[in-house]
C-alpha cells in the first residue's frame, strides 16, 4: 500500500525522505544547483583566510578575475588595448619585473627588446667591456647580493655617528598616513632583513616603523615627531625620539618630485585617529604641512640649522628637494665651499616622483626629471670640488635595473625606492592613493582594505625586490668590468637617438672628465670591500679556469702525449 505523506512526514514546510516525495527528478536538480554555490562559498573561505594575495583576501571570489585578465594580459594587449611599454607611470614590463623579483619567480624576459629602438630616443644602452677587472657572473635567486655604499655617510664631516650604509638600495619615505600600518610594517621587516636604510617620511616614526630596519629620520615642515604644542620644532623632543628609534641619519625635506613647492598632503578620510595620535593632529581632517620651514629661511640658516642637528645627536644630516631654480644650489655650494658647515648627504627626487597627493600641474610640470636635475645639482657641487665629500642619493623611479645604473652614471652613491617598494607589497598601480581606496591595502587607512595585507608575508617579498635589483646592479657592473656600481661612469652609458645616433652619458649631460665617480680612496676601499665578499655562485659548465677561483689548466686540450703501450 502507498504511504502518504503526514503532518509528522513535513518538517519546516519540506517533506521528509520517509515521506517519499522529494527524492525524485525535482530533488536532484536542486542537489546540483547548490553545488556551483557551495563551490564559491569554499572559494570565498579559502580566500578569506589566506594571506599571500590582499585582492583576494579583500575582495573574495571576484579578484580571481585580476589573475586571469593578468594571465591573459600579454594576448588581449597585443590584438586589442595596450603594448608592454605603453602603461604608465610604470609599464606592464616594469612591473611584471618587480612583482616576478618579489616573488623570486622568473624574471627573465624572451623573444629579444620590445622596446621600439628604431623610431624612439632616449633608449640605455651600457658599455659591457670584453675584459675588465671582474668577470660577469650569474649570480644566484635570492642570493644576498650584498652592495654597501662606496662613500661613509657623515665621514667626511666627522659626524660622531657616521657609518657606512650597508645597502646602495634603500626605501625612501612614505609615511605612516600615506600608506597603512600593515604596509609600513612589511616594508620595514622587509628592510631590516634586506639590511637596508629605511626613510620614516614627514609622518612621525610610527610602531609600525620599529621592526628592525634602520631608519633616516624625515624631518618636514610640519615637525612631525619632534614638535611641540604648537607644532614648533623641538630640539628635546628630536632628542627623545633619536634615543628611543634606531634612528641613523637626519634628512630635512625641503621639497619633494610629487609636490614641489608644497608641503606635504595627507587627505582627511586618510586621518586615522591612530595617524592622527602620531603626528598630533585632527582626525578626519585634510592635514597640509606649510610649504616652508619656519626654522630658516636662507642657505646661511638652512646651514646653521644643520649643524646643530649634527652636534646635538651626531648623526648625519642632509636634505632633500626637488630642482628648480639653481639659484639656492649655488648659494649652497658656495658657503660650503668655505669650509665650515655643509650637509652630509644629498637626496635630489625627480618631478617624476609620485607617491603623495598632489594637484595635476605639480605632478606635470612642476621641477625637473631625475636625469637633469641631478645632472645640474652635482655639476655645482664639482664645479667647487664638493662631490667627493657629499653622499648623493637618487629618487624617482629608480628601482628599475636600467634607471639605477643611469644613476649610479651620473654620480649617485644610493638609490631610494618608494613606488616599487609599494608594487613589492602588492601594489597594482590602481592609482586611488589619494581617496583612501587602494584595493590592496596599501595607500590606504580603511581597516577592511588593510587588513587583506599580511605584514610578514609581504615583508618577505620587499627583501626578494631589495636583493633582486642589487643582484642585477652587480651583474651589470661586472658586466661593464668593474665591482661595484658606484664604479660604473658616464662614459660606460649611451643614450640612442632613434637608431641614427648615440651619446654618452657625460656628453649628453656636459660632464667633465672625473665627475660621477667617488674619490680615489673611496673607489679603492670599495673594490676592496666586494673584491672580500663571497657569496655563492651558480656553477657553470665550462672548465675550471673560467670560474671565479678555478686554476688554468696547463696543456692545450687535444695537445695531451698519447700514452705508451
């Protein structure tokens, strides 16, 4: 007899299975429906609690669709949007580079130069020498690459605290606002692993930034970190703050490539009231530093100024700008010259710079590109034989291999890097850094956006980028004969036009014979330094002499005494 189904049969408005109803067509369709659902909410978990990707961790589910339309990326550019060296501020290439050096995956790039050499100028090209005092190596993934500055930071002062940098890559300064806790602790784990510098930005020294790395202390015109009340530079406080942060050089920042000529901006939805705690400051509120410091006002006070940073804490002192006017870089040569007070240190930014908010013509056309900038600044610091006892440090796009040789060319001693720091955390170029909205947790504040960044596992790849580019700066120097980037000059660099015509670096920038190198004694102390470096090296497969310590062989081969009976 067939059983009907009961009130005891129907729980919650279904029918049970003893029911006998619901287990047909209708029930199996429904079994399957729920597994596409199911399907995505194992994805969404998965997503959700791993750590290594910030848009899947932020976004579930649909960021997989970045990986995909990045793996498809090279195909759909090439028949419909845009070529590898189209996108900017940094190409497909220029960041694939970065994110794959992160990542310690294949970096390498085939099927010869995208790069249109026929019809465009301003391409590099470096001098490789045929025989040179170092022989060009493979190098090894993720291998140390140990690359210290060729010149003492402070030694030629005398500072009390100079010291020689360990690293010719450094992180240069974002602050605690401009990007997110998360994200100024993993490039501050990342740094201190990769023993390089890391500059704190105008922001304050925030406890994000207390996670190993040796700092530069950024000092604005707002004071951050050592103002008082009134928000008036105070000595005591600066004093303070240099006793309890490990803290190793002063870096006053007169201007900036993003912003020249403004102070710093740091919009309101940006103003955490942690961020606000740490700079002494409205929450919510746009905060804008003055354009001037209110500590000097002319090069004679701007040099009074430095000095007594330098007394009071030993440590070394430079300053930072963009180019304009020469006008103050002759001013301030020419007091140096006389031999009494000078900066330590240097650091020139490009207008090409670009990790603060900054109105459409200042980031346009405001200062000037690295390469002439600086090219102009340290022909005034040589004109009055000053550039062999100043530290110069370059910003604006220079954590790129061919960026940073052009540099080191004309006479840079560091490079800092702030952009590609960011696209080593996981950065995709969304540029949304001034609303607050980074997709990734970066530039951000909002705590859902940066909580998808994992600080440890993020630092991990700031070390991979940091050693990956100085691995390639050493190879490109061994390449050009030499041990040591710093050692590479203006005449081991060409600059194309089109494919009619080529100048050397020193040309192109009216360099005279000597300017881009360290002194005599800094080059030799530095080739020394790397020439008692030993890191491990990949094996090749020729013989022995063509090692790095292999012994010549004696015979010729084939030339052997053919053995007796």
């Amino acid at each position: 007899m067939t059983r009907t189904a009961t009130e005891e049969d129907v729980v919650g408005g279904f029918a049970s299975p003893a029911a006998g109803v619901g287990t047909g067509p209708a029930m199996r369709k429904t079994t399957l429906a729920a597994l596409p659902a199911a399907a995505l909410g194992a994805v969404a978990a998965h997503d959700l609690l791993q750590r290594r990707h910030a848009i899947l961790r932020n976004f579930p589910v649909v960021g997989h669709a970045r990986y995909w339309l990045e793996a498809l990326g090279p195909e759909l550019r090439q028949y419909i949007v845009a070529g590898n060296d189209e996108e900017r501020p940094f190409s497909r290439d220029q960041r694939r580079w970065v994110y794959s050096s992160a990542k310690l995956e294949n970096n390498y790039f085939g099927f010869g130069t995208d790069n249109d050499l026929e019809h465009s100028s301003g391409n590099v090209i470096v001098h490789h020498r045929t025989f040179g005092r170092t022989y060009p190596t493979h190098g090894a993934v993720g291998q140390e690459a140990r690359l210290p500055s060729a010149k003492v930071l402070g030694g030629p002062r005398g500072r009390r605290h100079a010291f020689r940098p360990e690293s010719v890559v450094n992180v240069s300064g974002m602050s605690f606002g401009s990007l997110s806790g998360n994200a100024i602790e993993a490039i501050d784990r990342g740094a201190a692993e990769a023993r390089c510098l890391h500059n704190t930005g105008e922001g304050a020294v925030s406890r994000y930034h207390r996670h190993g790395a040796d700092l530069i202390f950024q000092i604005g015109t707002a004071y951050f970190g050592c103002r008082d009340e009134d928000g008036r530079f105070s000595l005591p406080r600066l004093r303070e703050l240099v006793e309890s942060a490990p803290i190793r050089a002063l870096e006053i920042k007169l201007s900036q490539g993003a912003k020249p000529g403004l102070g710093g901006v740091l919009p309101g939805p940006k103003v955490s009231a942690e961020i606000a705690e740490t700079r002494g400051v409205p929450a919510g509120v746009d905060c804008l530093s003055p354009s001037r410091h209110a500590e000097f006002d002319d090069v004679d006070s701007l040099l009074d100024f430095v000095e007594l940073l330098a007394a009071e804490t030993g440590l070394p002192v430079g300053i930072k700008s963009a180019v304009g006017d020469l006008g103050f870089w002759q001013d301030l040569t020419e007091e140096m010259a006389k031999g009494v007070r000078g900066v330590d240190f240097v650091t020139i930014d490009g207008g090409e710079g670009g990790t603060g908010a900054s109105p459409l013509i200042f980031t346009d056309a405001v200062s000037l590109p690295f390469r002439l900038g600086f090219a102009r600044v340290y022909a005034e610091f040589a004109r009055r034989g000053l550039h062999e006892d100043v530290t110069f440090i370059g910003s604006g796009k220079l954590g790129l291999p061919d960026n940073a040789i052009v540099a080191f060319a004309l006479g840079v001693d560091l490079v800092n890097v702030a952009r590609e720091a960011m696209l080593a955390v996981g950065c995709v170029q969304a540029q949304k850094c001034h609303t607050g909205e980074c997709p990734t947790g970066v530039a951000t504040q909002n705590p859902w956006l940066a909580h998808g960044l994992d600080p440890l596992e993020k630092a991990a790849r700031v070390t991979n980028y940091v050693r990956t580019l100085r691995r390639d700066l050493l190879k490109v120097s061994e390449t050009c004969g030499v041990e040591h980037p710093g050692l590479i000059g203006p005449h081991d660099v060409e600059i194309l036009d089109n494919l009619s015509d080529g100048r050397l670096l020193g040309e192109v920038y009216g360099y005279q014979p000597g300017w881009g190198f360290p002194s005599a004694r800094d080059q030799q102390e530095i080739a020394a330094i790397m020439t008692a470096t030993d890191e491990p090296e990949t094996g090749t497969e020729g013989p022995p002499e063509t090692a790095e310590e292999g012994e010549p062989g004696t015979e010729h081969a084939g030339d052997e005494e053919p053995s007796g009976d």
